[in-house]
C-alpha cells in the first residue's frame, strides 16, 4: 500500500493496487495547476483510493469545459493548497509529487507535447505525444 500527503500533512491518502507508469502531461491547464513546466502524474484504479487524514480539508476546483466534458478538475487541501488525487468512476489521478513512498514505477511518456511550455526542452527518449495518447493505449 502506497501512502501520500497534501504539503502541509493536513490530509493524507493510501492507495492499494496497480498503478500506471507516470506520464508527464504538458497541457497549459497542467502546467498552470502545477505551476511547472509539466505535471507529472500517474494513474490508479477505481477505488483504490482512501483518505486516511484530513478528508474534511479536501476541495475541488472545476474548470470550464473546453471541448468536451468533464471539465479539467483539480483536488487540493484547503489549508496549504497543495495538489491531491482526482478519484472518480473511471480512477484515480495521483500528482507524483504527493507520494511518501517510492510508487516502483516510472516515466513512461510525454502528453500534449504540442503545447508544452516554449522554455523547456524535452532531453529524455520517452514517447512524445502531440496530444493525449490514442484511446488504445490509455491505462
């Protein structure tokens, strides 16, 4: 069981099951979130996410829909505003950054490279997608 924590330790989380290599998502939504040249990210199964702390200091914040629904959502604490997982039907988004423990995976791909920030350079051989990745080969 993985664990992870909001900056402050206000909230904290566990996560049971498999988790999908990280992806760097490079979209301008991302970056303004993260406030980085990317978020890096990595994706759990439905229900694999459990507050263990602090539930009452989690928010969501909705952004407008741009081409189609859902709307970009970010979770985050109330207290410190640090990022939290976006869990739903479909799974779990973890930001990276919050884990306390080493999740055993790693980079796997770049997304939504045609957007990415114009100062930074992408200097690994991972995959590069102009957008998000084909259907076929999401987790």
């Amino acid at each position: 069981m993985l664990t992870g924590s909001c900056l402050c330790g206000a909230v904290a989380f566990a996560l049971g099951g498999r988790l999908s290599p990280i992806q760097f998502d490079h979209c301008s939504r991302c970056r303004k979130s993260s406030g980085s040249a990317f978020a890096a990210e990595l994706i759990a199964e439905a229900g694999a996410l459990r507050w263990t702390r602090g539930r009452e200091h989690v928010r969501t914040y909705q952004a407008p829909v741009r081409e189609r629904p859902p709307g970009y959502r970010r979770v985050f604490c109330s207290v410190c505003g640090g990022p939290l997982p976006i869990a739903d039907d479909s799974g779990v988004i973890v930001p990276a950054g919050t884990l306390d423990s080493d999740p055993a995976t790693r980079p796997a791909r770049h997304i939504f490279t045609e957007v990415k920030a114009p100062w930074f350079e992408i200097a690994d051989g991972l995959p590069r997608f102009d957008r998000n990745v084909p259907e076929d080969q999401r987790w």
